[in-house]
C-alpha cells in the first residue's frame, strides 16, 4: 500500500511540478516575418542514407526561402552511393543550391555524425551565412519550415530554435514505442523549461536545429562537444552555457522518414546513447531503475494485486496512478494520431524502456559502447560534455 500511495504521490508531482511535460502545445513561438531575411546555410551529415535520401532530400530543395540559402550535404564515408544520389536528386528537382563533399576518416575523439558536422560548417563558413540549419538525412520538411524557423529565432532573440520532428508511427511496434520516446524525453527535458531565460534545462533535438552563427562560434561549436554521444543535448547546453537564448518544442511539418519496423531497431536507437544519459554511472543506472519500477510498473501491479487480496486502499492507490499516467500520456498519443486504448500500455512500454537502458548499460561494459552507422566508440568520454 505504502508503495502504491508514493507512486501516486510522484504522479501528482510530475503532472503537476515537471513543467506540464506532458501537454503538447509547445509549437514554434509567435513570430513576425523580418525586414531582410538572413542567409542560411543548411547543413546535411550522412552516412548511408540511400534509403531514406529520397524522400527526404527534395523537401530541403524545395524550400521557399525569401534569402539567400544553400545546402551542403556531408557524405560521411558512405558505402551506399549516398553521396551520388544527393547529386542526382539535386539535378532532378532543382531547388536551393547543393554541395556534397566528404570530410574523411574522424579523427580520435570524435563521435557520432559531429566530425562531418564540423565538416559542413568549415564548408558553410566560406558563405558567411547568419544562421546555420543542422538537419539530419531521414528529415523532412515542409516548404516553409525554413522560414518560419528563421522568422521564430529573429523575432524571439533566440539562438537555437530546435524542433522534435515528428517520427514515424506505421509499424504496431512503433505505434507503442515511439510516442512514448517522445513523451520520456519530454519528461527529462520539459519544453518550457528549455526557452526560459535562466532556466537550468537545455535540450535539442538533433534532426533540427537552427543555430545561430555567431553563438556556434562562442560556444565551440562542434568542437567543445566532439566526444558527446548525445550531441543534441550537449550541443544546447553549450550554446546556453556560453549564454546563449534557446527554444525547443514539437514540430508541426517537419518529419522523420527513417523506418523502425521491428522491436531490434527501435532497441538498437535507444539503447545506443541510454547509458551515457546516465553518465556511465551505476548508481544513476539503479536508481533510473528504481524509479521506473516505482513510477511505472508499481501502478498496475498494485492495482491487479490489491484486487486480488482484497487489499481496497492498495488497489485504489494503483488505479489512482495508473489514471493519471495514462491521462498524461494521451495529448502525446493525439499528437501522433494514435488510439488511446495505448495509454494503459504505458506501464508495459516502460519495462521495455528499462530493459533497453540496462542493455544499454551491459553493452558498454562489454565494451561495445556508442554506435552509430557502423561506428563503435567503445569508452567515449562524453560524460564531462554532457554532463
């Protein structure tokens, strides 16, 4: 029962205490077309991105961009012809000028796609363009993202405008699992907490990322973060720490076109960066687990089990949690037009979330560590960074 009622208790703080992680109404903020639009240079890193190129690609072409904008795709040593079907897709549908060009092996110390982001940005320097758009391969964007993100950053004064592209959700694994990653990093990172001046949080997320230039440079940016595995987090907290004004919130046209159909895929993306979320710690490691078991899976077994024993107040307690966890995770199933009968599965997401942090964690020891397109970072070193 005891346990139960803390349950219901750290309920009420999160829906209440977490910066209302859980709505979703955090769009771009309020914004006003400028006098003179900036120049932009768009940043592409890839590494074999064939698959998801052409559905992704032409968007960034295709933008209605009333300045001066051009494209520098980052072939980041791609076994797939990536690289020649950016040409190829930039000769098809024409659009904003493309350059793709490869930066070569990394060298040591530097992870993830960071090396051939840096890459991209000595190429993009040369432009001299006001503002940089960081975008990943597998997104896409409608035909004005562009401008609004601009319009957002110019009129709020910030110098990150970042949105959480939308995922894809076709797959029965990815209908219960990616909502749900949403909803989790929400609830790490809440969204007004993140474009508040003063606040502590900051968060980014990767796929889009509207950097301005000259906070780029201030904060180091991408050398003071080349060992983070979790480069969008560690990108924001630099530009915040070098005193930078950041926003993050969910997209509305902006898309990731990357396919996760089986359970092995969403896994291997989250279990890639979990443990340097919890800085390699083992105590942060039990404690996570801890607190899932309290806050999600502890709900509906004390429910069924209070039923079951005729134990009322443990039951009642249960059922209470269980409510309310559901209840915060529906405005996240709405926004990814899911069914809500979703919601009460939330406990049963959770455990896979739990079992892929501490695989995440087995990985590590082992000595298999970060991955990403092929790459393993066995130790990396991105606790001081992103801590």
């Amino acid at each position: 029962m005891w346990i139960a009622a803390m349950s219901v208790a750290a309920w009420l703080w999160l829906l209440l205490c977490q910066g209302f992680f859980w709505r979703t109404d955090v769009r771009l903020p309020a914004r006003e077309e400028p006098l003179e639009w900036p120049s932009v240079c768009v940043v592409v890193p890839a590494r074999d991105e064939a698959a998801v190129l052409s559905a992704s690609l032409p968007s960034l072409l295709a933008q209605d961009y009333p300045g001066r904008a051009e494209i520098f795709l980052v072939d980041d040593g791609s076994s797939d012809g990536t690289g020649e079907l950016a040409g190829a897709l930039a000769r098809r549908h024409g659009g904003l000028p493309l350059t793709v060009d490869s930066p070569g092996e990394p060298p040591a110390g530097w992870t993830g796609k960071l090396w051939a982001v840096r890459h991209g940005i000595g190429l993009a320097r040369a432009r001299e363009p006001e503002y940089l758009l960081l975008t990943d391969a597998d997104i896409a964007h409608g035909p004005d993202s562009l401008r609004e993100l601009v319009a957002a950053a110019r009129t709020g004064g910030f110098d990150v405008v970042s949105q959480m592209a939308r995922l894809r959700v076709e797959s029965p694994w990815e209908r219960l699992v990616v909502p749900a990653f949403v909803y989790f990093f929400a609830q790490l990172y809440p969204f007004r907490r993140i474009g508040r001046r003063g606040a502590r949080t900051a968060a980014a997320a990767g796929g889009c990322v509207l950097l301005r230039t000259d906070a780029a440079e201030r904060a180091r940016i991408p050398d003071a973060i080349r060992h983070a595995v979790i480069d969008d987090v560690a990108l924001a907290r630099a530009v915040k720490g070098a005193g930078g004004h950041i926003w993050l919130g969910l997209a509305d046209r902006v898309d990731s076109v990357r396919p996760y159909p089986r359970l092995h895929d969403l896994w291997r993306m989250v279990s890639r960066s979990a443990y340097a979320q919890l800085r390699h710690s083992p105590l942060l490691l039990a404690g996570t687990v801890l607190c899932l078991a309290l806050v999600y899976l502890a709900p509906p077994l004390a429910l069924l089990g209070g039923l079951a024993a005729g134990r009322t107040a443990t039951a009642v307690f249960g059922g209470l949690a269980w409510l309310t966890m559901a209840g915060t995770y529906v405005p996240m199933l709405r926004y990814y037009r899911q069914p809500l009968w979703l919601a009460p599965l939330l406990p049963f997401t959770a455990f896979l979330y739990l079992l892929m942090t501490v695989d995440s964690a087995v990985q590590h020891y082992r000595g298999r560590g970060a991955a990403w397109k092929g790459r393993t970072y066995a130790r990396p070193d991105a606790v001081a960074d992103e801590g």
